[in-house]
C-alpha cells in the first residue's frame, strides 16, 4: 500500500473559504455561506479540512470574507472539528478577492512557504504531493492543474442547471515547457477570446512550448512567503491569485535577474545574453534536478506545475452550475468521496426515512434522516436532505432538494435546485429552476429556467 504524501509541518496552510458568493444566488443565503453549501448533505468546506486531516494536517488559517460569514463557519467548524484541527478563523473584507485576503492576514504567515488551497474544492489529490513537487524545484509557486470537468470549465460562470450540455464560454489556456514542469503561459477568461500572443523569448528560452486547453488552474497553490508577500505589497491593485498574481509570476520568470559565474544580465526580455542563460538554465533543471540545491541556480524563480493524476477526482464549487455537478458527481461516480456505504441499490437511504407504498428510490440518490414521502413517488439521480416532507405522486429527477423542504402532491421537481424551507405547493411544475430559502411556490404554478427568491429586507 502507497503511503500518501505527507506535508511537511513547516508549511502553513491557509484556506480561503471566501463568504457570500454573489455568484451563487439564491443557493448562499445570509444564514448561508459559500463555505457551508451542502455536498451530498455535507458542508463543502468539509472537504478541504478532511484532506487537511488525511494528509496529517494539524494546523490551518481559514480565511473567510466578512464578519457574519465567518462566525457562522467558526461554529461549524468549532463543532464538527473539534479535537480533530486546530483551525483559525480570520475575517477579512469582503470583495477584497483571493489575493487581498492574502495580504490582510500576511502578519500571521511565518513559514518559508505557505500552501493556498480554495475552500469549494472537493479533491481527493494529497496535498502532499504539490507541497513535495513545490520543494523539489525549490519553486517560488507551484500551481495545481487538473483536468477539465466534464460538463465544463472550472472558472466557465455556469448560471443555470440548464446549461451543463452547452460549450462553454471560456477556457483556460496554459503553456508548458517541454518536461511538463514548468508553466510558463496562462490566459484564461476573456483573454483567450484574443489572439495568443507567444513573447518570443518564452520560445528562445524553452525551444518549444506545449498548449493545453484541457487544464485547469485548481486553486491549490504552494508559495515562497517573503516571495508572494512582497509581490502583494508591490502591486496594490493585484485582486485574484489565478488572475493577477499566477500570471504576473510566469510572465516574469524570463525577466528575472540571473546571477551565473559571477556575472549578471540585467532584467530585460529582449537581452540575447539573458536568454541563452535562461534556456542552459531551464534545461540544466529539467535534466539534472539535484543541481536545484546549488546557490547559483536558487537566484532564478521558478513556476512549477503540479498535473494531477486524471483518474483522482477534482472540482470547484464555483457557479450553479458546478453545485449541481459535483453533488450528482459525489453520488454517482466519484461516491468513493462520499463517506457513506452504498446500499444494494446503489443509493444512501438512511434508516429513518419513511417511504410510502410503490416509492421507489433509485440509484445515485441519496435521502437524508427523518424525511418522509408519500405513495407512489418516485426520485431518479437526486438528493434529499434531511426532515423533507413529500407529498404522493410527486416525481423528483436530477435535482438536489436541501433540508426541511415541504413538496405537496403531484408535484413534478426536475433537474432543479430546491434550498432549506421552500414550500413547494401542490401539483407545481419545476424544470432547470433555483429555488432560494425560505421561498413559497404556488399550487400548479409551471415555472422553467427561472430562478426563485425572497426579496431581501
């Protein structure tokens, strides 16, 4: 049996949880951050922390933006981890972005390098393995790429259910040098719509670059401290790691100063001099690792890639769209990660679920404890969580049904996303909906594509 790489105990571990993700309308809800959305009945954020445990893990900062939020994920943690981590939770503003929230706790950050890992990642890939990757190429980053989701891009902006089967909108675009080590190109978003433009030195440099659209940037970042703290510190206006600070790191490997033999080429992408030194560099690192622990060579930053193996599972809660993936991916496919033993039907019904005469439960689903349906139901590739109340003849298929959610007869739920206290009245018609806390669905009301919820006070 493979022992999982362990991280080693002078990394600090810093967790950004983010808070009211605007992104995730009407599913976060002021009683409900981000961090705490359900993943087959479990807050998302467990799944990080869990990982955190696995990889003998003691220690984290969660990070989280704004004051409520974080109270309310303090508690959470406080009672579902307690004696299990020792976890720190820090507010920060909100929309201070994931690079200002590195910034504002950079006073606790003591460590010569620091792991940066989102807190809607749902992977079972050992954090040991980038932190191990990060110290053998003496890294000043180490990015974590995984392969594309299957409905999409992890960062595509996905609003609605309905829109797993279109292409989607943007793409990430990354060059590797030719041993697949370094990243040396990223654009992603809007960027790529562009042309790519290639600096010519990147091509001096390496040779040859490989274009990859099928990865992804995963949000799991190992850091040199002093190195990322001084970038933050001199640009101000650097709002996203993925957007602002990755990009910026890659771009100025080629224009790094390097100090070989005792004589230097001065910070200019255009320097012939400079660039035969960094392709001797790049390929002396390549084909002879050991000669990173040379002094020489530590005064080049690197950026290095981590690819994650495609059969280990890797997702971001990060749209609508993502929530319903990953909940139906937890269930089905990759139900290795879901922490429950599957019953003979290939589905988790917890014992205390009351079902009426000819329900049926199908497989891929899941029904939390204390829940209760009336006859003749039926549920196909959905999960209802715990003390729902559902009416006969209700037919529930693709969906994801939060907890203490009432659904009266003849009700039809497809492929839609129901949220905690919605009372959905009987013989309504839901279709690729997002149904937010608290809401009231009418009798026989036929909704489609929509997206449904309290007016906030």
């Amino acid at each position: 049996m493979r022992r999982r790489p362990q991280v080693s105990m002078d990394f600090q571990i810093v967790v950004l949880a983010g808070g009211f993700s605007k992104t995730l309308l009407p599913l976060v809800s002021k009683d409900l951050p981000k961090a705490l959305l359900p993943v087959a009945d479990r807050p998302v954020l467990s799944f990080v922390l869990e990982l955190l445990e696995q990889n003998g893990i003691k220690e984290a900062i969660v990070v989280v933006e704004g004051e409520s939020a974080a109270l309310l994920i303090s508690a959470w943690i406080s009672r579902a981890f307690e004696d299990r981590l020792n976890v720190e939770v820090v507010a920060v503003r909100e929309d201070v972005g994931t690079a200002g929230a590195i910034r504002e706790i950079g006073h606790r950050l003591t460590t010569k390098d620091i792991l940066v890992v989102s807190g809607d990642l749902v992977t079972e890939i050992p954090l040991g393995a980038v932190a191990a990757v990060h110290r053998r190429h003496d890294a000043m980053v180490t990015a974590m790429l995984c392969s594309v989701p299957i409905s999409g891009p992890l960062d595509s902006g996905a609003s609605s259910v309905k829109d797993k089967g279109k292409k989607a909108g943007r793409l990430n675009i990354v060059g590797l040098d030719p041993t697949k080590t370094f990243l040396v190109h990223i654009a992603s978003g809007a960027e790529v719509e562009k042309d790519i433009r290639i600096h010519k030195g990147i091509l001096r440099a390496f040779g040859q670059m490989e274009i990859r659209s099928d990865l992804m940037d995963a949000h799991m970042y190992a850091f040199k401290r002093s190195a990322l703290l001084d970038v933050l510190r001199q640009n101000e206006k650097f709002h996203s790691l993925r957007r602002d600070v990755l990009p910026y790191l890659v771009q100025s490997q080629l224009k790094s100063s390097l100090r070989i033999n005792g004589s230097q080429s001065e910070e200019n992408g255009n320097d012939k001099d400079a660039l035969h030194i960094q392709q001797n560099l790049f390929s002396q690192l390549a084909n002879a690792p050991h000669l990173l622990s040379d002094p020489i060579l530590n005064q080049t930053h690197k950026c290095v890639v981590y690819i994650a193996n495609k059969t280990k599972y890797c997702a971001r809660l990060n749209s609508v769209q993502a929530f319903s993936d990953i909940n139906r991916d937890i269930v089905g496919d990759a139900n290795h990660l879901l922490g429950y033993t599957l019953s003979a039907q290939n589905n988790v019904v917890d014992p205390s679920v009351i079902l009426g005469s000819k329900t049926t439960v199908g497989p891929q689903c899941m029904v939390r404890e204390g829940s209760e349906m009336g006859d003749k139901c039926s549920i196909k590739k959905s999960i209802i969580g715990r003390h729902c109340r559902i009416g006969s003849n209700v037919k529930i298929s693709n969906s994801i049904i939060m907890n203490h959610v009432t659904i009266g007869d003849g009700c039809s739920v497809q492929g839609s996303i129901i949220c905690s206290n919605v009372q959905i009245q009987e013989r309504a018609s839901l279709k690729d909906c997002q149904v937010g806390a608290g809401y009231v669905v009418t009798a026989n009301g036929d909704y489609k594509g929509e997206s449904l919820a309290k007016k906030e006070k």
